[in-house]
C-alpha cells in the first residue's frame, strides 16, 4: 500500500515554500532546539507521520530533502521534489506537478501561504494559536492547546477526522526553506483509506 505522502504526491502535494521567499540566514535558527533541529509530526487516528528538519536536510516517514542556496530538491514517497526561488516566488515540480507558492507575513505573527500545487489551493494561516485554511484537498480548523495544533481537518469528499500537529519547539516568526516545505507536505498528505 503506498503511503499518504505517495498519495499526495500523485494527487496535489501540497510543497510550501514560505522559507524560500524569506532571506536565509540568521532567522533559520529560531524556533530551533539546541542541536538546530525542528521536529513536526501529523497524528491523525490511523497515522503518524515525523519528520526532523534542519537548516539543510529533512528526514522523516517517506520524505528526504535537501536545500542548497534557492534550491529544494530530494524525494517525497519515491517521487522527486525540486523547487527553485524565483522573483518572490517559489516555483517547480513536486512528484509530476506544477508547483507556485508565495508567502506573507504581519506584525501581529501571521504566516499566510498561498498559491497552488497540483493543480489545488494553498490558503493557510498560521498564528501561535490557530492553524486554518486549505492545504491541497484538505482543510484544516485548528487551535493551539496542550502543546499541539489540534481540530478537525476535511480531506476529498468530505472526510472528517480530528487530527494533532505538533512542532517542536513551535513555528518561527519566519520559516526556514525545509520547515515549510515539510510543514505543507505533512499537512497536504491524506489518511491511508
């Protein structure tokens, strides 16, 4: 049975690429734990995808990615992955698919990323408290508590189910290339039917 990230990589990945558009450097460190890793993870009841990010790679459940200058490229479920920043945007093919994602911020900490993958919307805010919009065909209501991201999300034809985001040690006001293009893989993917 093939994966849900493979799923979502034959259908509409859902590739962020937020930290592409933002300047590299010294801001990749936030929201960092001491060895310079982030830690996400999407628990939903009958999966549990991981994935440990830093500056340059991610490995986790069926992903592994590289970043190099403007460049994300690597595998996501067998499928390549290869991103470039191009004028404020980020542009490419993720697993077949057409990929354009820009990204905003404000001062009062919301992350919005918007665009298209796959052919589908990415309208998503990020907040310390709230997670919401649409990620490919799933949608997302979320609110922060007990140390997760936690609410329902809609996926396809109306599948319902509460789901758990964590990220560990918690979403930088700016989000580095590899976080949020892992952040939207994991949050793109559908549950195995």
């Amino acid at each position: 049975m093939r994966s849900s990230i493979a799923r979502l990589l034959g259908g509409a990945l859902g590739v962020s690429l937020l930290g592409l558009v933002l300047t590299a450097g010294a801001q990749e460190d936030e929201g960092k734990d001491e060895a310079g890793r982030q830690s996400l993870r999407l628990q939903t009841p009958k999966e549990d995808l991981k994935a440990q990010v830093t500056s340059e790679a991610v490995t986790g459940t069926d992903i592994q990615l590289t970043r190099k200058g403007d460049t994300v490229r690597g595998l996501a479920s067998g499928s390549s992955v290869s991103l470039n920043r191009k004028g404020g945007k980020l542009e490419g093919i993720v697993g077949g698919q057409s990929v354009r994602i820009t990204s905003k911020s404000d001062e009062e900490g919301i992350v919005r990323l918007e665009g298209t993958f796959g052919g589908g919307p990415l309208e998503l805010d990020i907040t310390p408290d709230e997670l919401a919009g649409t990620v490919g065909t799933c949608t997302y209501d979320l609110q922060y508590e007990d140390e997760a991201y936690q609410g329902v999300r809609t996926c396809g034809e109306n599948k319902r189910e509460h789901v758990w985001v964590f990220v560990t040690p918690g979403i930088p006001a700016e989000v580095s290339p590899l976080l949020a293009t892992t952040l939207v893989v994991l949050l793109g993917s559908e549950v195995s039917r």
